[in-house]
C-alpha cells in the first residue's frame, strides 16, 4: 500500500529540486544529520515541533 506524503517530507523534496540542494548540503543547513534527515523525507520519522519549525525557516 503507497503511503501519502506528509507536507514537511514534501516541502522539503520541492525545496531540494526547486534549488537543486542534495541532501548532505541541507542537512548541514539544517543542523540535523543526514540519516535524520532521510527518516523525515522517507517518512520514518515524524518531526518533533523543534524540528518542524527549524525546517520551515529554513526552507523560508
């Protein structure tokens, strides 16, 4: 069964593609680690409230 992207796991694959950013680069930006950022894009992991609002200003 496919599962639906969640908003922050797609936020941050448009953001990637729109500024051609691979993943090691935003996470350095973000401050996270690249595994977790890969659990958030894959879904594995739900973001903490902290971590929603580093990304969204981030990606701001």
């Amino acid at each position: 069964m496919e599962r639906k992207m969640n908003n922050i796991s797609e936020e941050i694959i448009n953001y990637q593609k729109d500024h051609d950013i691979p993943d090691t680069l935003l996470a350095f930006k973000l401050h996270f680690s690249v595994e977790e950022l890969h659990d958030i894009k894959s879904m594995e992991k739900s973001p903490n409230q902290d971590e929603v609002n580093i990304i969204k200003q981030t990606l701001a």
